[in-house]
C-alpha cells in the first residue's frame, strides 16, 4: 500500500482550523483546498524495437498567486497523483513563509529507474518535457530535482529549452549554482542551530543529534552540523543505521556510503530506524520519507527537539503526542526551505545572466530561514500556537493577501 493510499492530504495543515485564525471567509478557503490545475500524461518513451517505457505522469499546481509554480520532479514507483498534489501544496506554503516569488507545484513521472542507464533516465525526462513544453517555455513551471531525479536531468531540460530559468538544480557548469546541491541540508543545519539557541538556550557544540536518512538532505546536514561541533551520535538510512555515543566521523561515513551503498556496515552499534527515533539525543532530524513519526513511534520519541528535514515527516497524531511531552517541532516548511531559496536565487541570476559566488548563496539561506524563524517565534508566542501552526497562520495570510492582490477574491 502506498505511503499516501486512502488518505487527504492538506500539506500538514488543517486549514479550516488555520482559516478560523484568519477569519478567512468561506470562499478563500475553498481557493486555498483546491488545486489550481491537474495535469495526467500517459507517458510513452521508446527504448529500442523491443523495449517502451509506459509511466504515468503528473503535473500538480496548487495556487500560483504569488508567482510561477515551482516544485521538483520525483521519479519512483510509487509516485501517485494524491502524493504529487500535497507536495505541490506543502511548496506553495514554504515559499510563502520565506516569501520568495514562487507559487506551488509539482511533478512527478511513476517509473523505476533505479537500475537503468543515464541515457534512458534522460530519455524519460526529455518526454516529459515535451509533453509540458509549453508550461515549461512560458515559465509558468519551474522544475528541481526531487527524489529520483538530480542536475544531470535539470541539465536535459535545459538542453530542451536552451533557457537558463526554465529550471533549476542544474550542473553549476550550465547555469546551475554553487552551493545548489547542499543547499536544502544547510538550510536545516541553520533551522536546528536557531532552535537550539534561540529557543533552548543550547550551545550545538553541546548537544547529541541522531538523523534519520543519509541521501543528500541528511548527509549535508551531518556535515554542516558536525562542522558547528554538534555530535552526530546516530545515522539511518532505508537499510539501517549506525549509532556512536562518542559522535560519528561524518567524513569517514561520507566515504563508507559511497563505497558501499548503505550507512549499515559502518563502525559503530548496528541500529534500525525505529531505535534511531527512540533514541536519548537532544536533536532528531527526520530527513528521510513522510510520516515516520506517527501513533505508534511518537510516545517513544525521547528528543526535546525535532527539526522536519524531510517534507511531512510527522503526522497529525504524532504531532500531538510530541506537543504533549514539550517538544519543540521545527516544521518542514521552515526547517527544509533552504533548496527553494537556493532555486529562487539561481532562477534569478538565469534571468539577469549575472554569477553568484556559493558563500551568498549560504548567506541568503541563512538570511532567509533566520527571518522567517523570527516571525514565527514572534506570532506563536503573540497567538500561543505551535511553531507548525503559526508556519501556517503567516503562510496562509500571505497567500490569501496575495489572492486578493490579484483580485481572486
């Protein structure tokens, strides 16, 4: 069964909850829970005389007042139109928590290519981008890598288009940006040193932080995070995980899952992902898949402090439960803004030509997350909300003074 199967979806948020804070009325609302466009594509590329590849596509806007849509593509098997359209919602509340000129959206192509070529990986996405040409030239959407898909790809769209802001995550040798492909884990490594300073008065060279999922969100952070002088006490990914009381070699696990694929194998007490959550850290970092902390692992989870690298790693239920016990949740939409902010600042040096060396790059991040970071600490306490709840609250009235900007509404 899928992750998403039988489940409505609302990017995290309970929106006529939100809505009541707002005092929104019935009709913005209503703007708000639907999808501005769905877009289904039987997708048809052919291999060789003997070999086609049939997937289905989907291309998701979810509310574009704000500006164009932007949002990644995600090649897996399981990818459904119901998963593709929360991650469209969840971007069109990130960018407006950090107010970046984006709207929501998403794409995503349901295919296995785990164990094919490079060529075949580029051939799928040169059909897709025939098929939405049209969004893509206009600007109206705006891809990024997403899970499955990486700068090579970005690179074949833009070797399409011949257009350097019609995508971003490219290759920093085709228009792309440095500091492009670390940008969302040091986005999250900033989110986790604000929460520990600001609101737990922690210095994170104190501090013990286990993460769940090594890909390229959770190996930046460890990296970022171990460089600060935080101990990186435990590492997970879809095999296993490793846990070191003394603090890991981040480096040297760098090395070991180049070589060998997995974190599993590395020195260390051999652990699952379930004991890596309950584990006696003061911070955990979903950085892996969706709703990993629910009913069932919540009352386990010992951290105080929880930042969201991966887009909607706790559920509802789960939310609860932490919220109960005193944690403190950094919610996806702050803690992992940090590769949307990097896009918006590569979208806008494609479309001035100008180059932008990686330390301002790191700079608008930090800048970014830390203003964000300040309203919502400052409408929660004003509101007594959740660090979640306020995200939303200054998202939504964003998006809705935008519609009204726009004359939506």
């Amino acid at each position: 069964m899928h992750l998403f199967e039988g489940k409505k979806l609302v990017g995290g948020a309970d929106l006529s909850r939100i809505g009541r804070l707002l005092n929104l009325s019935s009709i913005e609302e209503k703007l708000l829970e639907k999808d501005e466009k769905q877009t289904i594509i039987d997708l048809r590329a052919k291999l060789d005389d003997k070999t086609v590849i049939l997937a289905d596509a989907y291309l998701v806007y979810h509310n574009t007042a704000r500006g164009p849509a932007k949002g990644g593509i995600r090649l897996a098997p399981n990818v459904i139109l119901e998963e593709t359209r929360d991650l469209a919602e969840r971007m069109t509340w990130k960018t407006a928590l950090t107010r970046i000129p984006f709207g929501g959206g998403k794409s995503g192509i349901s295919v296995d290519l785990r164990t094919t070529s490079a060529f075949t990986k580029k051939l799928v996405i040169r059909r897709f981008v025939h098929e939405i040409r049209l969004e893509l030239s206009s600007g109206s959407y705006i891809p990024a890598p997403d899970l499955g898909s990486g700068p090579p790809e970005m690179a074949a769209i833009y070797g399409e288009l011949h257009m350097p802001e019609c995508v971003t995550g490219k290759p920093p040798r085709v228009g792309g940006l440095p500091g492009r492909e670390e940008a969302t884990g040091y986005g999250v490594s900033i989110a986790a040193i604000y929460a520990l300073e600001k609101l737990r008065n922690k210095d994170v060279k104190e501090t013990k932080v286990a993460v769940q999922g090594f890909g390229n969100v959770g190996s930046w952070t460890c990296n970022f995070l171990s460089e600060r002088g935080a101990r990186i006490v435990a590492v997970a990914d879809a095999y296993g995980g490793v846990t070191n009381p003394d603090g890991l070699n981040i480096k040297e696990l760098s090395r070991h899952v180049n070589e060998n694929g997995m974190v599993k194998g590395f020195k260390g007490r051999t652990i699952t992902n379930e004991d890596l959550l309950s584990l006696d850290v003061d911070v955990l970092i979903p950085a892996a898949v969706e709703n990993v902390i629910n009913r069932e692992t919540a009352p386990r989870v010992r951290a105080k402090t929880i930042v969201e690298g991966a887009n909607g790693p706790t559920t509802a239920e789960g939310d609860a439960i932490l919220r109960k016990k005193g944690a403190i949740i950094v919610p996806d939409i702050l803690a992992n803004s940090g590769g949307v902010v990097a896009s918006y600042v590569e979208w806008r040096s494609g479309k001035s030509g100008s180059i932008t060396p990686r330390q301002e790059v790191y700079d608008t991040i930090r800048e970014t997350i830390a203003d964000a970071f300040d309203r919502v600490v400052e409408t929660s306490e004003r509101l007594s909300l959740s660090y979640r709840d306020a995200s939303m609250v200054l998202a939504v009235d964003e998006v809705v003074k935008a519609m009204h900007d726009r004359g939506w509404v």
